[in-house]
C-alpha cells in the first residue's frame, strides 16, 4: 500500500533517481562480496602491502576501494579496475530484478518523470544489468562510481547533482529511492528529496533517523504510488 505523503512527493518531483544495489538489483546475490572484497584485497595487499592488514579485515568491496586511495593513484587505479570487472561479472549472476523494480522504473517513466540511476556501483555494470533485463529505455542517465575520485561517492551529493544536471531540473525537484543511510546523507547535501528503500527491518528506523520523507517496505509501493 502507498501513502498519500508518497504519492504527493513524488507528484512534486520532476525525475526519479534510483539508487541501483537494493532498489534495482542484489548485485552480490550470486557472488558474494565477502569473496570479491578478499579478491580486491589480495590486489591491495600485493601494491600496497601496509595497507594489507585493513584491507583483509572487511567484508565490503567498497571499503577496500575506499582504502586504496591512501596507496596512491596507481593503487587505487589497479583496484578500482578489479572491483569494476566483479561488478560486472556479479551482475551477470544476480538473478532478476528485485520484487517491484521494474515495475517502479516503468511506472515512472509512464508517468513522466525523467528517470536515473544513481550509484556507487560502477556504471559499466549498472549498463549491463539494464541491458540483461531489458531496461536500457526506461532510464535516461547512469550515474556511477566517479573514476578515481571514491570520495566523490555518495554520501557525497556529487552523484545526485550531477544527475539533476544531466536532467535538465533542479535537485530539489529530484526525489531519491535509496536502501541506505548514505543515500539519505547524500540527498539531505545535495537539497534533493529521499524515500527510503527499507529492505531489511533493522532498516526502516535507520532511514527514518537518517531524514528520509517517505519509507517504503517494497518498491511495489513505488510502482502503486507513481500510477496513483
């Protein structure tokens, strides 16, 4: 079920931007990031071996990329490179879309909203999961992981302004579906509007806390509230 608060934002909204692992896609379902981020360690380990020990003791892909910066620009280039091609290789073996997915961007796009993808995921694999499921034409901009620039990630609000730029509106007239805390950060800097995508239960009073406006438990209700 939607709410009325849902449907109003995004009524006021000119685009939909999605966040891509959670709402759209488990990206590590098939392969799991606890092997990719030993992987990317090992990588980190062998450049920069002083930075082996932090790298080893996370789970998290993302963390160890984040690291790799402290290595310099060839190191982080060497990990970045590794974390994009899992990506793309995670993608290939996560499955379907999550419950609701695809039709919460078809209804979006039905009814006129401007449509993105705004990720810290790499675009390149973001492109091949669309491309899989036959969603390329419903999204009208991908904007992920900057290139060598990890701080740029989102909490950072550079992903959300950029896609508003692209967009042609501004960023208080772009609403934001993200599962995590770091989504809701990113829309508060960038004076865009947040949902929450509460995908676990532990989640729904973290986005709340975080500032999200609305929370969702599926992203049926996305799909129900944009045809409402």
């Amino acid at each position: 079920m939607h709410s009325d608060g849902l449907v109003g934002l995004l009524s006021n909204c000119d685009a939909v931007l999605f966040d891509f692992d959670g709402p759209i896609c488990h990206v590590f379902r098939g392969l799991p990031a606890p092997g990719v981020a030993h992987e990317l360690a090992g990588v980190l380990a062998t450049l920069a071996p002083h930075l082996g020990d932090a790298a080893h003791s996370t789970e998290d892909p993302m963390e160890v990329h984040q690291l790799s910066a402290q290595g310099g620009d060839a190191v982080l280039a060497a990990v970045e490179a590794a974390l994009t091609e899992a990506e793309v290789s995670a993608v290939s073996v996560a499955g379907p879309p999550i419950d609701g997915a695809t039709e919460a961007l078809k209804a979006a796009h039905a009814s006129g909203h401007r449509v993105a993808v705004v990720s810290n995921n790499s675009a390149e694999c973001v492109r091949t999961y669309l491309s899989a499921h036959g969603l390329s034409a419903i999204v009208e901009e991908i904007v992920g992981r900057p290139t060598m620039r990890p701080d740029l990630m989102k909490p950072s609000p550079y992903l959300l302004l950029e896609a508003a730029a692209l967009l042609g509106t501004a960023p208080e007239r772009t609403v934001l579906i993200g599962d995590s805390v770091t989504d809701i950060e990113a829309t508060r800097a960038a004076a865009a509007r947040s949902i929450g995508f509460a995908n676990k239960p532990a989640k729904k009073s973290a986005l709340a806390d975080a500032g999200a406006e609305e929370i969702v438990l599926s992203m049926a209700s996305i799909a129900e509230a944009l045809a409402a």
